[in-house]
C-alpha cells in the first residue's frame, strides 16, 4: 500500500526516458493477484477470548440469571421415601383378566394329585359369591400396604377348613396378578412394614427363617422335583416336612408360574437377590455395609439380568430401595440413585430418582465418588430413552446433574468418550422441534439453559469432543435454540459462550459462517441486549473470528440491514461510557501509575468492536464504504485522542490498524483523506511513546499517509523522518519494513531526498540490505525502490552514495547472483516462494539501481563476491 511514484530512466536509443517507477515490477500481473498483493498488506487482528467467571456454587441456575426466583425450579429440597410412588413401581399386566365368579375345588389328597383336573363349580348362592368377593377385597388390601412378597401363607396343616372355604379363592385370583402369582407355588418370606424383617409365618422361629434364607432354602426346597428324596421326610416339627404337602397341592398351577416368570429366574430371586434385601434390612444403620450390599445387590441384578421393567419382583426390589432414602447418606444414595435408574422406573419415581442424582452431584466433595461409579451411564440413558414432554421435569434435574459433572474435568472428559455429546445434541433437535405455543415450551427453556452450559464445558475437551460437535452439526442446532429463545437471556449467553469458544477453532468458525442465519442472529441480539456486556462482548468476539480469515463471511455480515449502524451504535455507547469511567477516575485524582492494566469492560467491548471493523475492511467491497463512513472513522481517530497507549494498550494499537487499513482505500469519498492531518499529529504521539508494538503501528500508518504530499510536509515540518530513520538501526525486519515505505515516499519529492544523506540513511539502508536482504527480498526490494529514486538526478556515485558506494555495488552484484542469493538449504516451496519474489521483485529494481551506480563510476573497483 505504498505510493511508489519516483521516476526511473531505461535507456532507450541512448537517450534517457522517463518513466513511472511502479512500471519496473515485471511481469505484467493480473488482477487477481493485485488484489491478494494488496490484501496482504492489509492486517486481521486477533484478541483474547472474554473471560468466562466460574460458578463457585453449582446451582440449577447459576447467580447472574435473568430469571426471577419464582419463576425458575427449585435447587435445594428434600427427598423422602414417600417422594417415590409406591404403585407405579409395580410391573404391568399385560392381559387384564376379569375376576372369577366361582370357587375352584383344591386336591385334598396326594393320591389324586396327579391326575385330578379341577372344573370350575357355581357358588351355591349369592351369599357364598359376596363372602368370596370380600375375602379377596381384604387381601387386596392387606397385600398394597408395604408387604414386599405376598400375603401371609398358612401352611396346609393348619387351619384346614378355612382354606377349603375361602383362601383358595383368593390364591386362584392371585395367581392372575403380576406381583403374587408365584406366591403359592412355594412358601416364601414376607418382609413386615414395622419391624423390616423378613417371615414366613408366625409358627417359625427366627434361626429357621434365616437358614431359610441364607441358602437351605435354596438347596432344598428349591431343588427340582425327583432330584431329592429329602423333601419327602415326615415330621411334623420339620419345615420342609409341613411345605411338602403345599408345594404338591399348587403342582396344577406349574403352567400359569411359567407364563408370569421363568424357572430360572425364580431360583436366582431366592438365591441371589431376597438375601441382599435381608442384609439391607438388618444393617440399616451402617452406611458402609449398606453400601457395600447396593453394590452386591447391582452386580447380582445385572448378572441375571434383571434390570430395567421387565423383572417380575421389581416392587418388592423397589419398595425396599425406596425406604433406603430416608438414610441421609449421599454415597449411600448414589448406589440407591443407581440401581433405581437402572429399572427403568417413570413418571413420580423418575423424578424423583432425578432429583436424588441432582442433590448428589450438586455437592462438589461427590465427584470422587460419582468417578468411581456408573451414575453418568444411567443419567445419560434417561436422555436417550425416556419421554421429553411427558418428563420434561425429571429431565431438568437429570440435565442439572450432567451438567454439574461437567465441572469436573476427569467426568467431562469421560462425557466424551461415552458419546455425550451426540445425546445432548439429539435432546437439542427434539426440544427446537417444538413450538413455542407449546405448553412445554418454558420448561423446555428450563432444560435447554443446563444443556448448553454442559455443552459450554465439553467445548473445552480435547479436540475429538470439538471434531464431535462439528460433525453433529451444533452450529446449526444451536443457530436453531438461539432464535427460538431470543427472550431467553440465559439461553443466549450460553449459546454464546459456546460459540465463543468454539469460533476461535478453523474448524468450527468455517461451520458457523455456513450457517447464514448467524449472522442476523447476532446483529438482533446486540439490537435487543446492547447494554448487557458480558453477551455483547461474546457476540462481537465471534464476529471477530468469523471475518478474521473469512472473505465471504466479511461480506455477508456488511450487507445485513443495519449492520454497519448497529456496529457505530455499540462504539458510540461504550465510548461514552469508557469516557466517562475516564473522568470519574481523574477528578478522584488518579495517578497514571495507578491506572489498571487491564482493560476494563467498556475498553474491552471496545476492543473488540474495531477489531471486527478491521477485519472487515480487508474486503475491497467493503473497505472501500467503511473508509467513507465518516462516523466510524471520526470514532476511530477519537480513540487516539482521548486514551494513550499506556492507559489501554490493545485498545490503541487496534485502533491505529483500523486506520492502517482504511487509509490503503484512496477513493475520494474517503473519510481518512479528510482527516489525514489530524489522524498525522495523533500518530505523533503513539510514535513518541516507549511501547514499540505502538511504534511499529504509527509507523505503518505514516507509511500509507504519506502518499499525500501534505503529509510528507508534516513529516519533514516535525522532524518526524529523523526518528524515522533512526528506526533502520532497530535491527527488526518489520520494523525496518515499515520505516523504508515511509523513507521511498520521503523520496518522491526532490527537495526532501537530501535528507536521507544528511541524516545517514543512505548508511543504514546499505546495513539494512546487508543484515537482512538474502532472508526477506521484500525488505531488499524497498531499499533498492528507495535508493533507486534518491539517485534520480545523479551524476557521480561516489558523491551521491558516498562511502557506501562500493559497499552497495558489492552487495547488488550478490544478490542478483541466482546461486549465491537463494538457500537452497531450505525447502523446495520455501526457496520456490523465495526464487519466485526475487525474480518477479527485486531482480528487475536490482538491476536498474546496479547499472545506474556502475554507469556513473569512474573508478569501478574489482568486485569481490563472496556468498552470504
């Protein structure tokens, strides 16, 4: 972007003609690459991410909410076994059977019991059908108020004549139930609501029942019939001896067991499970043992298979879980939190388990524990699995749990490797499919806040986790959630902060630009929360990323309606704002020692807001109308004026870039022509100042400025080019870049070229070729087009180069040698890219300046060449 306009003489028929020196760049280039060339002069800048602020207390809703205490779920409560609905536990029928109107006629003796086939007989009257119906209205009772088997089993011995009136109605009809048909095949335990212990019946002493329990039980009385003569041995003290007689009595009702429950599963039931349960009731006041039996109790659940609906004892497994919770004992609860997940419980019991893993994982001392066990697992299959609507509220608090394991790195990043994110993203797409006219619609909001926090944090896994959220498409999900929630602040600044985050990666950045609704997105956010910093500084990092390397994304923001106002409106409201802060700080008497280093909100927002001005000016389009837009450029200067770079670094620096760009734009609609001159004298400052990234960046400046002749008057008015000259001596390439543009325009005015000797820059330009031309042919290029239009008007070398000449004629016939200029050491693009600038750049100036210095040698001295 510099203004090369000395004169250069070719001879032409041995007479000297003037001509352009731009026209020495041979070949001839196309329009394509004019264009890159100047969009490589022109600078995308880069900023820090905003800073997101840690939620020390982990809460469902953290503590800058939008949302008013009364309108959002609870965090803290209490869970009690009755938070758990004892009915739903029960399994479901799957054939709902009408009640019998007669009585069936039991065996009433061994020796028909193999051949009799009972037929159903009428009751004799009416009388004798409501004393059947009111015996089974009294079980029914008896058997739904907490008893965890079945009713209690007289044995056949006793009480005989009552069971041949009315108990073999009543066992018939249970038969036909799904929690009790087992429970006359064999006589089993019964747990007692009151004293929570197992018993068979009032008639066996405790070693018995135990013994029965622990394992006899299932030796013998379990043992298939034929295997063992054992259980023929009579006695009447004996217990096998009295339940023999019962055991062949339901020997008729082997069939219908079959269809309500496998053999198998019985036999495990007894053997492995219905001990547990007794251990959970006899140590229910050491948290060790009862944790140590939940873990037994999972692991013998999941080898037989009997986890999730389908497990015919699950409410008698249920109800004993369910009065565990009454134990205040948070690891105690994770192992209860999980075997209930695990089956499959719904509606209330869903909640209510949801809540129990929320009150677990919101205490940040569980972690240690929830590492080690499988809670994540079954929180996560509850989103997979379970109803959204009709559970929108368990999935708040199951949400609310993830989310607090996100805060644990060694859990989020086992979120990741078990496919969290794909599961997150599915609940995404089923909540925006639903409208917002829906009844569901709040609470959904509910759910959606703990969903893109949690994504929020997994944003910051390794790579995979980010590869994972480009492959799903979050960008365009979360574009989707973003409009649909547009009142929802909270919704929104999560969606923010994720992409935030995730636009600083190529990656992602390219997926967002994709999305074109993004970008009208963010323009109505900033219209409608312009006061909230903490989202308009994440919206305007975004923009940022997006048009830092994206020509296209630059040029479809510009032309969203009302895009170039909405960014003046931002710079005027936090200007004022910074501004104001400034005041207050002085007229308190602060000293500029004491003056904060970091930025402060205003300053940031600021900050970032020219950065997305800068970027967006590399677009020729749309460079050219921002340099016309006389409000942002009066902004931009106002900054120079108003802050200095020790008060706000960053802010300063972007804000001379912005200028950097809009400057190369010389239409003369331009705003910076206009101000040129005073956009010149607040250079002056940043120039003097002792922070060299300032430095560098005037200098840059002045380099474009000082195309226009009024410029280079001030410059030279100033005494501006001394400290200009001084720079070469900085032994930095850029910084000798930038300082030689600036010299090549001194040089385009004939009265200010002898400056350049007087100050010894002739010196310094020939050390500046030495130390770096071989390694940065651009830099060689400037000071041979620098050099080239000093000597305009030479007619001795000696006088004109002084002693530098012969230094300069050495180094010229070097580096135009093609075998000693160019490393072949490096790579093969490398020394392409190297042979290519050299060739297309310096070679042709290179020549010129070498022939022009020999032709007006008198003595040429023998060269010596020497590789670099």
């Amino acid at each position: 972007a510099l203004l090369c306009r000395g004169m250069q003489t070719s001879k032409n028929n041995n007479s000297e003609k003037a001509e352009p020196f731009y026209r020495l760049s041979v070949p001839k280039q196309t329009g394509c690459e004019i264009i890159n060339e100047a969009r490589s002069v022109l600078r995308p800048l880069r900023t820090r991410r905003p800073f997101t602020p840690t939620e020390h207390q982990r809460k469902l809703f953290g503590s800058q909410s939008s949302r008013a205490p009364q309108n959002r779920p609870r965090s803290v409560f209490s869970l009690h076994a009755s938070s758990f609905d004892l009915a739903e536990s029960r399994p479901v029928s799957g054939v709902r059977l009408s009640p019998l109107n007669h009585r069936p006629i039991l065996v009433t003796s061994a020796k028909d019991e193999d051949s009799f086939i009972s037929l159903p007989k009428p009751p004799a009257d009416a009388a004798e059908a409501r004393k059947i119906s009111s015996a089974r209205a009294r079980l029914f009772r008896r058997t739904s108020q907490g008893n965890f088997l079945s009713a209690k089993v007289v044995p056949p011995d006793q009480n005989e004549e009552k069971l041949d009136s009315e108990e073999p109605a009543v066992m018939s009809n249970l038969c036909r139930s799904n929690d009790n048909c087992l429970a006359e095949k064999r006589l089993y335990t019964q747990f007692n609501d009151e004293s929570r212990q197992l018993i068979c019946n009032e008639h066996i002493s405790r070693s018995e029942r135990e013994d029965f329990l622990k394992g006899t039980a299932g030796k013998f009385l379990f043992q298939p019939r034929g295997e063992s003569d054992q259980m023929q041995k009579p006695g009447a003290g004996s217990l096998w001896a009295r339940t023999t007689g019962w055991k062949r009595r339901v020997t008729d009702l082997e069939d219908e067991t079959r269809i309500n429950g496998s053999e198998e599963e019985e036999i495990f039931w007894r053997i492995k499970i219905l001990p547990i349960l007794l251990e959970l009731e006899k140590v229910e006041d050491n948290i060790e043992n009862l944790c140590l039996a939940c873990t037994k109790l999972y692991q013998a659940l999941n080898e037989g298979n009997m986890l999730g609906k389908k497990f015919k004892r699950r409410s008698v497994l249920l109800k004993t879980l369910y009065k565990l919770v009454d134990i205040d004992s948070d690891p105690l609860c994770l192992k209860l939190a999980k075997i209930i997940l695990a089956m499959k419980v719904d509606g209330k019991n869903l909640l209510s388990v949801c809540k129990l893993a929320f009150k677990i994982c919101r205490n940040e001392k569980n972690d240690h524990l929830i590492q080690n066990d499988g809670l994540l697992d079954c929180l996560l299959d509850v989103l997979r699995t379970e109803d959204l609507q009709k559970d929108n509220e368990a999935f708040l608090y199951c949400m609310g749990a993830i989310k607090f394991m996100s805060g644990n790195a060694v859990l989020l990043n086992e979120m990741a490797d078990k496919g969290a994110i794909e599961i997150l993203l599915q609940l995404m797409k089923q909540i925006n499919n639903i409208k917002e006219n829906d009844m569901y619609f709040s609470n959904l909001g509910h759910i959606l806040v703990q969903l893109t926090a949690t994504l929020r944090n997994l944003a910051d896994v390794l790579p995979p986790a980010r590869h994972q959220l480009v492959c799903n498409g979050a960008a365009s999900e979360l574009c989707v959630s973003l409009e649909q929630h547009m009142d929802d602040k909270d919704v929104c600044t999560y969606i923010v902060r994720i992409f935030s985050k995730l636009s600083s990666y190529n990656d992602f950045c390219a997926a967002l630009a994709d999305c074109s609704r993004c970008y009208i997105l963010f323009l109505a956010l900033l219209h409608k929360h312009q006061k909230q910093q903490d989202l308009v500084i994440r919206i305007i990092f975004i923009l940022g990323n997006l048009t830092e390397k994206n020509n296209q994304a630059r040029e479809q923001f510009f032309k969203e309606r009302g895009s170039v106002n909405t960014l003046i409106s931002l710079f005027q409201t936090y200007y004022e704002l910074d501004l104001n802060a400034q005041k207050r700080y002085r007229e308190r008497g602060g000293e500029e020692e004491n003056h904060p280093k970091h930025p402060s909100e205003a300053e940031d927002v600021l900050i970032k807001l020219i950065r997305v001005l800068a970027n967006l000016s590399i677009h020729p389009n749309v460079g050219a109308a921002l340099a016309a837009a006389h409000r942002i450029v009066e902004l931009l200067v106002t900054v120079l004026e108003y802050k200095s770079v020790d008060d706000c670094e960053e802010l300063v620096i972007n804000a001379a870039t912005t200028i950097n760009n809009l400057s190369y734009y010389k239409e003369k609609s331009s705003a910076v022509q206009d101000k040129k001159l005073r956009i010149a004298e607040m250079l002056v400052k940043l120039l003097m100042s002792n922070n060299m990234d300032g430095v560098v960046e005037a200098v840059r400046v002045f380099g474009n400025l000082s195309q226009y002749h009024e410029i280079r008057d001030f410059i030279v008015q100033k005494k501006i080019y001394r400290f200009i000259i001084a720079l070469l001596d900085a032994k930095n390439q850029d910084v000798c870049v930038f300082a030689c543009g600036v010299l090549l325009n001194l040089t385009v005015d004939k009265n200010k070229r002898a400056l350049l000797m007087k100050e010894g820059g002739i010196g310094k330009l020939v050390d500046c070729l030495q130390d770096f031309g071989p390694t940065d042919w651009q830099l060689a290029c400037l000071i041979c087009k620098t050099l080239w239009n000093y000597s305009e008007n030479i007619t001795s070398a000696s006088s004109c180069f002084g002693e530098d000449t012969d230094t300069l004629l050495m180094l010229l016939t070097s580096l135009l040698d093609e075998e000693l200029a160019l490393d072949y050491s490096l790579s093969r693009d490398l020394r392409d890219h190297h042979k290519q600038y050299w060739e297309r750049e310096f070679k042709p100036v290179a020549e010129k300046l070498l022939d022009r210095i020999q032709s007006h040698h008198s003595l040429l001295p023998t060269v010596t060449i020497t590789p670099f």
